[in-house]
C-alpha cells in the first residue's frame, strides 16, 4: 500500500501501534472530516484556526477571503501543522485515569503555496463544495470571477503525514476487572437531520438526494 514517507517529526512516539502511515487510511480520514484546524505561528504565537478543506489525489486545498489573517501567513510560506479529528466513541473504563476515546486522526505537515491557476482555482471551488456534499458543485451556480478573486486558495501537498487511530474497548488495570461498575465503549457519529427548505425556496423545489440521502462514509468497523 502507498504510504507516506515516515519521517522522525511524524513517527508516533507515544502508543506507537496506533500510528498509520499509509495513504488510504489518512485519505480516508481527511475526507471524512468536515473540518480541520490549521496550526501556524505568527512572531512566536502560536494560533490554531478551525476550517474546511477538500481533497484532490494528494494535494489538501484550503480557502477563504483573501484578508485572512491565516491565508496571508501561509502564502507566505510559515510551516503549518493540519489536523483532522474524527471521534467514534467514548471508552469508559472502571479507572477514571484509563478513560479514552475511540478516535480517527490526521497530522499533515508542510508548507502551503497559494493557487494563481484559474483552472486550479476552479477545481479546488469545486473540491470544497463537494467535500462537503457530494456532487454539490453539479447542481449550484459557481464562483463567478469576483468570487474568485475575492477569495484565496492555498494548496498543500500531502508528503509528510501520520495517522493515529484508537479502537476498542477500554484497557483497565487487571486489579480492576473486579469492580462492579458499567465499562464499555458509547459510539458517537455525525448524523444529519430532517432538512429546512430556505423561507425563499422556490416553491415545489424537492430536496435533493444527496441531501436527504446525506452521511458522511463510516465503515461499522471504524465505531466497535
Ligand atoms: C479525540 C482525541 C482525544 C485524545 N485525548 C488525549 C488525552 O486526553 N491525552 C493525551 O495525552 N492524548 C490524547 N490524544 C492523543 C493525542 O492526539 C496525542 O497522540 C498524544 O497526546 C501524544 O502526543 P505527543 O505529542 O506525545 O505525540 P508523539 O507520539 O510524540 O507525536 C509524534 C508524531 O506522531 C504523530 N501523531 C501524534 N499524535 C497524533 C494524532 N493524534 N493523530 C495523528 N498523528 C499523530 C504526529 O506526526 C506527531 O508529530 C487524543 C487524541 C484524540 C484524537
């Protein structure tokens, strides 16, 4: 399986059987996530931004106004650390110290260039939009060329990246089996509900279905 290059700042250090380096588990993970957080430094202050993000082969495009505060650092070259957090459940445990959470993770590091291309431009549009609903950009009127010029796209080409993953039930201390109370794991997921039409829909407009069909992909396996 392609994977990325492990390297020292990306090998997993604590509880390092959970580390993944392989790309369909980051990809999977990237894509999944509505959202990431992008952690960048500006004079020595450290400032992580929540953001969505799309996917094409091995490039993450991120966007926003072009008076964006992380988009202008970024441009200009700072080094930026990318997460992606997907949480399948809580894992309670008999201890208070051994609870966790099931959980899915994605570390992406590198440098970030900004987009000029129109054609690459587009295609990123058009990545957002169907990260977040599939085939979106299909049926909307895309970004016209104020649209485009208002708006930054900075690209960041998925080379040095992790992954960490917890599955499971909780691990207690052998002395603690004994103990009466309820242990187990309670799958949490992201599920959509009952679509609003907008106040100024066009009367008779049906929801779409991959709206009302909307989920994000999960295998069961991901939530025991
Ligand atoms: C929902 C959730 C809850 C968590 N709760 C806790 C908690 O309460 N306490 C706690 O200590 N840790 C928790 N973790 C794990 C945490 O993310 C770190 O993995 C852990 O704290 C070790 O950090 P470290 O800097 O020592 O990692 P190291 O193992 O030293 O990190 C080395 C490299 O491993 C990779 N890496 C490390 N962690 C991750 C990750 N999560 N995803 C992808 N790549 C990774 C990165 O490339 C990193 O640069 C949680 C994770 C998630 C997703």
């Amino acid at each position: 399986m392609d994977a990325t290059p492990k390297t020292p700042r990306t090998t997993v250090a604590r509880q390092r059987d959970r580390g993944r380096y392989d790309r369909d588990t980051i990809n999977a993970i990237i894509d999944e996530s509505l959202i990431c957080h992008v952690g960048f430094t500006v004079r020595d202050q450290p400032y992580v931004i929540p953001t969505t993000h799309a996917r094409v082969d091995d490039r993450l495009y991120i966007h926003g106004s072009v008076g964006s505060r992380m988009l202008k650092n970024m441009r200009q070259g700072v080094p930026v650390c990318v997460t992606m957090t997907l949480l399948d459940g809580l894992v309670l445990a008999r201890s208070a110290f051994h609870h966790s959470m099931n959980y899915r993770s994605a570390m992406l590091l590198g440098v970030a260039e900004e987009v000029t291309g129109e054609d690459e431009k587009r295609l990123a549009f058009d990545a957002l939009v169907n990260h977040v609903v599939a085939g979106r950009s299909a049926d909307v009127r895309a970004a016209d060329a104020q649209e485009l010029k208002a708006t930054s796209v900075l690209r960041l080409v998925i080379d040095e990246a992790s992954a960490k993953v917890r599955r499971g039930p909780p691990i207690d201390a052998d002395e603690d089996y004994a103990l009466t109370c309820w242990a187990g794991v309670l799958p949490l997921q992201l599920l959509p509900g009952a679509p609003i039409d907008d106040p100024r829909l066009m009367l008779g407009t049906p929801v779409p279905t991959n709206v009302s069909t909307y989920r994000r992909q999960r295998a069961q396996s991901d939530i025991d």
